[in-house]
C-alpha cells in the first residue's frame, strides 16, 4: 500500500483508493468552425471545456482576470485569450467587440467563470462575499449574454449559450454561491423561452462536486469523494463531454435544459 492510500486509509476509515474509468468521444469536428467564448477558461473546468473544443474544430477564446494563467493555457491547447473580468459589466462592451475581431465572430458563449467563498456557517456571510459571489457567477453571466444576444439579433445568427450552474442550483442553500446557482437555471429556462423563435439555444451543465481549485480537490490517483453518488470526485473531463454534445448541433432540439451531472444525487428521492 503507498504512503498516499494508507493516510486515506487512516483518514477515511475502511476506505480503499477510489478509481474512475471514463470514456471521452473520439473527435469528429462535432464544433468545427464554431467561435466560441470560455470565461474562466483559464483553468478548471473551463480550461477543460476549452481543450475539448479546440479537438472538436472549434477557434476558441478563453477569458479570465490572470493574463500569465491564461496565456500558458491558451499556448497548451492552441486557442486565443483575452483578459476579462466578468464582475465589471462596464468593459463588456470593449471585451465583447475584441473577441468578436479576434474569433472573426462569437457563435458560442460558454458562462463558466464562478467563484465559491466558501462560507462555512450562515453568519460568515457577509455584504461582502454576498456581492462577490453574486457578481460573478449570476450578474456577470447575465449582462455579458445580454450583450452577446443583443449582438445576435442584429447580425441573425443563430448561437448557443451555456451557463455552468452546478448541482447547488437544485438544492436548498444558506450560502450565496447556492443562491446564484438557483438564479442561473431560472435564467437559463427564461432566455432559452424567450430566444427558442430565433434559434437561440441556451442550456446549463450543472456540475457535483468536480476535481478544481475551487474544491481543492486533486487528481492523486485516488478520487475518493464521500459525499458524491459514486464514491468519487468527477473529473473536468466528464463535464466537458456534456458541455461539447449541448454546444453541437446534435443537440439542436435542446433547449432551456439543465444537465446535472452527479448521478442522480440531487433526486428528490423518497428513501435515501
Ligand atoms: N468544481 C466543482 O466541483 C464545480 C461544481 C459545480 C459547478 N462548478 C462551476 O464550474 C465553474 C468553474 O469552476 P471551477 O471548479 O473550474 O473553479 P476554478 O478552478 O476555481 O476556476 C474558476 C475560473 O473562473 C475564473 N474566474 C473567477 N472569477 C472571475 C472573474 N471575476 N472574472 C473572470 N474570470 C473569473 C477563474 O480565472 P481567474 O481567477 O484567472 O480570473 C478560473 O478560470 C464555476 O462556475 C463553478 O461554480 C464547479
């Protein structure tokens, strides 16, 4: 046994070093010639996303506020960044017209850019981590898909909007991030109405609990995660592969859906 599984050992019990086999689908330009916008694309799951769009033959912009984070990303995977603080919906304009000069057009918006503060009771919330919270993940995602819906309709073309909720969306909260994901799966059902005749089409991935920085989470060769259905940690792979088929045409009858991907741990089942 390595020293890693013995402390997990010691850690966690009669627990044994947790594995997944998942399955990534081959490339087939399923998004070949789509110009699409990651925030947060830097790292995590948008870095992910990111990467598999790229394979897919996709051009690809990431946007994030660390220029070096983004820049080695963008070099790794083969994509162009800009810097973007999603917070300041008064550089969207400028951020906006940018991308749409260096993509030579915007066919996808990929809303990932999110924080968690992580507040650990009720009266750890503050105006603070309030407002934070609910800048990024909820206001930011709103006027920027404003803005690029706006620009749709004027130029007829008919995009994709993807919102990164998360499985907190469908479930009670005392803590602000839960809240903004709330916000988002109603923003997601009301636009995805309210552009359906102009063949807008916008959907959610909404994420259990997936290895990043934000849950702190790594890749050790054990993804043993107690509190997810299967025992064990997603993988920002198994996210991207949702994110890819709803971006595709092959979901062209998708609309207003939210996608959670925690293996029915969210379920508002009667015996538990
Ligand atoms: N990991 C999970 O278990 C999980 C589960 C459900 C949902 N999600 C959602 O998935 C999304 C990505 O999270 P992650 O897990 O990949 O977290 P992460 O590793 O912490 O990445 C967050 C990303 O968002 C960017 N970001 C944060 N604040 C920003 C701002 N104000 N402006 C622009 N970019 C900003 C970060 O880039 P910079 O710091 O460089 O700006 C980074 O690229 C979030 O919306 C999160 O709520 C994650």
């Amino acid at each position: 046994m390595k020293l890693k599984h013995i402390l997990s050992f010691l850690l966690h019990g009669k627990q044994r070093p947790v594995y997944a086999k998942i399955t990534c689908i081959d490339s087939s330009n399923k998004l070949k010639g789509e110009k699409i916008v990651v925030t947060g694309g830097g790292r995590g799951l948008g870095a992910s996303m990111a990467e598999k769009f790229v394979k897919e033959g996709a051009y690809v912009l990431i946007a994030g506020r660390n220029e070096s984070v983004l820049k080695a990303t963008a070099d790794k995977i083969g994509c162009q960044y800009l810097t973007l603080d999603v917070s300041d919906v008064s550089a969207f304009d400028s951020f906006i017209n940018k991308a749409e000069e260096m993509l030579g057009g915007i066919t996808s918006l990929v809303n990932n850019a999110g924080i968690s503060l992580h507040e650990k009771t009720f009266f750890d919330v503050t105006p603070d981590t309030f407002d934070a919270q609910v800048n990024t993940n909820m206001k930011g995602a709103f006027f920027l898909t404003q803005k690029v819906i706006k620009l749709w309709k004027e130029k007829n073309i008919k995009g994709e909007v993807l919102f990164i909720s998360s499985e907190t969306g469908d479930m009670m909260d005392f803590r602000p991030y839960g809240f903004t994901k709330v916000a988002v799966n109603s923003m997601v059902q009301g636009l995805a109405y309210l552009f359906a005749k102009d063949q807008i089409r916008i959907n959610a991935v909404a994420p259990g609990v997936t290895i990043s920085d934000m849950t702190g989470q790594r890749t050790d060769g054990n993804l043993y995660h107690k509190k997810n259905m299967l025992g064990r940690i997603y993988l920002p792979e198994e996210v991207a592969e949702t994110a890819c088929f709803l971006l595709s045409d092959a979901a062209g009858c998708i609309s207003g859906q939210i996608i959670t991907c925690n293996n029915a741990k969210s379920i508002n089942a009667r015996w538990k």
